[in-house]
C-alpha cells in the first residue's frame, strides 16, 4: 500500500473549516477506540509506512491540523479518549515500536509543551485513517 490514502486525507483536510477537521477527527477516535488490539497494532504499522513517505511539509501540515484539533478539544473529551486508548493500549500483543520512531513525528518547531501534546495524541490515536 503506498502513501496515496495519508496524501488524500491531507489534502481534504486543508480544504475543511476547522468544525469539519474536528468531527473528521471524531470518527476516527471514535472508530479506535472499538479497534481491538491486533486492529490497532496494524493501523500503527499502517501509519508508520504512510508517514514515512511524506515530505517534511506535509508533515507539517499535518501535524498542525492534529494540534489544532488535539487544542479545541474540551478537557473532559480528552481525558476520555486518554482513558479509552489507555485501556486498548494495556491489551497490545507487542510492545510499543513508537519510542523510536516518536523523534520523527514531532517537527523542531513545536514548543516542548505542544511536542508533548501531539506524542500523546499519536501514542493515543494509533493508526490512519478508516480504509
């Protein structure tokens, strides 16, 4: 599978309002937080080979629609999905692959404080998009 489906969704969400990338975003941590853990582990390696074959600008843009929408959620709705994705990762067959590879998904010009917030949102969300 190439890059064709991460390169698609990037493109879409540049065109939405902010409200549309947040209920886009919804479905997805929606949709994970039903994965079972084999169903998680395969959108993480789908996710890392997708994101490995973008280019650093949109790497960046990408990972500027995520902060936007990790920032307009409420406290409560973060702390659900915190402890949803906590109790799916308890059940994970192998151990995480991402403290290895978490460098790469956080662009330099982040703040430590947003850096931390978006390893925490990658770490909970887990995977791409619904395929």
């Amino acid at each position: 599978m190439g890059n064709e489906p991460l390169l698609q969704l990037i493109g879409e969400l540049q065109h939405m309002s902010p409200d549309q990338r947040d209920e886009t975003f919804r479905g997805f941590d929606e949709e994970l937080a039903r994965a079972s853990a084999p169903e998680l582990e395969q959108k993480r390696q789908w996710l890392k080979l997708q994101w490995a074959a973008l280019s650093p600008e949109q790497r960046d843009l990408l990972h500027r629609q995520v902060l936007e929408h990790w920032q307009r959620m409420s406290p409560e709705q973060r702390e659900q999905m915190r402890q949803a994705h906590s109790s799916l990762n308890q059940q994970r067959i192998e151990p995480s692959q991402n403290s290895a590879g978490r460098q790469e998904y956080c662009p330099p010009r982040l703040s430590p404080d947003q850096r931390l917030e978006f390893h925490h949102w990658m770490r909970i969300r887990g995977g791409g998009p619904p395929q």
